[in-house]
C-alpha cells in the first residue's frame, strides 16, 4: 500500500489507555468480465473468475479510520456518520477484522520497546468509522471500496503480515466479493480458486497497474431508479440455483473471455477490451433474465445508453466506447481519453442537466458543454427513438483509473482521538 507519511502521535483515551488509530481511503471498482454466483456462500467464493479496472480516488473512494483500544467497551461501526447498530456482530465485518487480526505483528516504538504484543491486539476493542465521497444509494460499488478501506486500515493498524501473497484480499472477499479487486490500482484480476479446501487460493492479482493504459477513462451515468434492486447476494443465489446459462457462462465462457481481456489490456487493444466488456455485460445482464424469477436491474434508460453506444461506435468504424452494468442501472462507458470529450458531450445531449453539480468535474463539464457533435452522428443515434431529456440521469462522473489503497496522514480523520467516538458528520 502506498504510505504516505504517517504523523506521528501518541493518542491517549480519558481513561489513560493508548488509542491506536490508522486511516486509509480505498477505490472502487468496475468488473468488466462479471462475478456472478458463489460457488461457496461461507467463504464468499466465486463460480467464476473475473476481471476490474479501479477506479481513481480523486473522483471516488472511501475513507476509513479504525482504533484499537483497551478502554473501548465494543466493536462499534459507523457508516456515514451513523452508527450501525449490532453492525460489529455481522459476519462480513467480523470476517475482515478477525482476519486481519490474524495476521497481527507487535507494535514497537522507537526505541524498540514493545507497545503491543500480538496477543494485546485481541484484548483491543475496535471502532471504525468509514464515509464516502460518493452518493452510497448512488450503486457505485460502493461495498467494494468500503470492504478495502476496512482491510487496508486494519492491515496498518495491526502491522499486519501476510503468510502468502495476496492473502488480505481473500479477507477483503470476505467482507464483499468485488472489495478483494479494490486492493490495487489498474486492471485487478480475481482468480476463482477452490483447490484448497479453505479457498485461501481465492484471491485477487493485479493484471497492470494504473500507469500500464494510462488514457483509460470511464463516464458513469448515474441512472435514476425509485425501484429497490435486488441485492447482489440474493440475485447470484437464485440465478445460481436456475439459470443454466449462467452455468455455461462459468463453465465455459468466461475462461476464454478472462484470457483474452487481459491480453487486449496488457496491449492497450481498445478494440478488444471493449468488445469484451460489452459482450460480458450483457451476458451478465442475460444470465439474470435467465434466473427464475428474472432479475431485471437495467431500465429503458441504461438500455437506451446501449443503443446510443452501439450507434456511436458503428459511426465511428470502430469500438470508441464501451458499456457495462453492474446490478443497477447505472452505466459505466469505458474510453479513450481523446474521445472522452465526444461521448461526454454526446451523453449530456441525450441527458441534459438536471440539478446542481450534474457533472463531478467541472473542467470536464465545460469541455463536453461547448464540444459541437457531428451532425451525421446526431442524426444516426437519433434513430435509436431517444430524445434529449432531463430528469432520467441523476449525475455523470468522469474519472480514470487510479492506484490501490493509500494511507492517509491524518489518522484521527474519523474518529476522536480521546474517546475513539466518531466525528464525521455527513
Ligand atoms: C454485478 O461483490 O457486491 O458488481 O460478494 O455478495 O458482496 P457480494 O457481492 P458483490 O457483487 C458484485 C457483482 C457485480 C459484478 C462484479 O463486481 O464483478
């Protein structure tokens, strides 16, 4: 992990115990070959492999403060600056923090003095307060940074030491499947695993790092929906009780498609990478209508954006921009940064302003309001039947892929440094 100087302090509760405490912010990520089914529910494994690219932290991340403490009374969790009730007592959380902990070495101060034993740690009481610097209802994976934040923070906090290489991400799988492929930057492999009886061989592997594709960009159109989706977990359990495609899909396809996507990125091959990804979504988005009852998570305006992209590409003679769906509505439209301005522009045409702070980037915002489309293009995605309308998309994002975990100096962010309680207000 990244560590970008941590500052030193001694933090003392009113009880005059010590408080150690670490911050770390984690990103998210979009998989564009999908993980769907769990092949084992205890250990939160995958039927298949698959494939993401993280997402940049300027733009999206989250951001987790843990302290250990004699003087704490529980395991207490704040989300947001709420606090989850009884939230220290579920299995996911209990996963990440007993894990990591697991793995805890002794703390030592400057001169070598023993501060914490290994087995002093599991005498400590934890708080942990994590926000996010994006809309959590918005569905941007937002378990994915917040699980890697939670595993980041508690690996500095407890020193901890991986017996094998990538083994914090099969604790990070753990608290959510997606969160394990938030522990690098660029392109991040998930490997399925399941020759070892305790899936410790399920873990996550960097492919590139963020410097490897570097014009890699992604616009995300935050797509409204009142509708509750059905979650990730209840979604993959009936569709892998019912859908024989998605058995086909993991037998068989997405081997073959896993392959070939990491080779199109490792060649920087637009083409293929997009071909592939749309290609995945779309049989993601399959394999639910396939699951008995169907699971529908894209509306009429995530398909609405399939068309304009298809259109847009066939205009351009080649694959300029590709879409992926996770279990939402939402769009994420992986491009070239020389062609971010046009699909940016070409998206707020379609789904004019709505709100304030419509786009995250206000440099990107200027750029796509005075970028002037291509009339045959125009003319071409106006044959999809879509009609500029405002209303239907909340907010657009514009970001990039971005690095792994990071440390952060101020190690007090959330939580206050005399009584562990939590500070950040919403
Ligand atoms: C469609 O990682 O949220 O985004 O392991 O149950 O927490 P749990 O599921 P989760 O599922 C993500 C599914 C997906 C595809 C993907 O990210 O690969």
């Amino acid at each position: 992990m990244a560590d970008t100087g941590n500052k030193k302090q001694k933090l003392v509760h009113t009880s005059g115990a010590p408080i150690y405490m670490e911050t770390s912010s984690a990103p998210t990520n979009i998989a564009t070959i999908k993980y769907w089914g769990k092949a084992d529910a205890k250990w939160n494994t995958p039927i298949n492999d698959s494939v993401s690219v993280t997402l940049n932290q300027d733009d999206l991340k989250a951001v987790t403060t843990v302290a250990a403490s004699t003087a704490f009374e529980n395991d207490r969790l704040w989300l947001n600056g709420e606090e989850e009730e009884g939230a220290a007592d579920n299995k996911r959380f209990r996963a990440c923090v007993d894990g990591v902990r697991a793995l805890a070495t002794e703390k030592k101060d400057d001169d070598g003095k023993v501060l914490v034993t290994k087995e002093d740690w599991s005498k400590m009481k934890i708080h942990v307060s994590s926000y996010n610097t994006f809309p959590t209802a918005a569905g941007l994976a937002s378990s994915a940074a917040g699980y890697a934040a939670l595993v980041a923070a508690l690996a500095l906090l407890f020193g901890a030491k991986e017996e094998f290489p990538g083994q914090l991400t099969s604790i990070a799988r753990q608290g959510s499947g997606s969160a394990c492929r938030s522990l690098s930057g660029g392109f991040v492999a998930w490997r399925k695993g399941g020759k070892k009886e305790d899936w410790s061989d399920s873990l996550a592997e960097q492919v590139a790092d963020e410097n490897h594709w570097p014009e890699i960009r992604a616009v995300i159109m935050v797509v409204s929906d009142a509708k509750k989706d059905t979650s990730s977990t209840a979604g993959m359990s009936t569709s892998v009780e019912t859908s024989l495609l998605l058995k086909h899909r993991a037998d068989t396809v997405v081997s073959q498609r896993m392959e070939a996507i990491e080779k199109a990125f490792l060649a920087k091959d637009f083409e293929t990478f997009g071909q592939l990804t749309m290609a995945d979504s779309n049989q993601f988005h399959a394999t639910c209508l396939d699951t008995y009852p169907p699971i529908f998570y894209m509306n009429d305006v995530s398909k609405s954006i399939i068309r304009i992209i298809h259109v847009y590409n066939k205009w351009a003679g080649k694959i300029q921009a590709a879409y992926t769906f996770d279990a939402g509505p939402n769009a994420v439209i992986f491009t070239l940064e020389e062609h971010a301005v046009e699909v940016g522009a070409l998206m707020l045409h379609y789904y004019p302003e709505f709100g304030d702070k419509y786009v995250n980037n206000p440099d990107f915002e200027k750029k796509i309001k005075d970028f002037k489309l291509d009339k045959d293009l125009l003319e071409a995605t106006d044959k999809t039947g879509r009609e500029p309308k405002s209303g239907e998309v909340k907010m657009m994002y514009y970001t990039s892929s971005g690095p792994g975990p990071q440390r952060l100096t101020d190690t007090i962010l959330n939580l206050d440094p005399t009584t562990g309680l939590n500070t950040y207000k919403k």
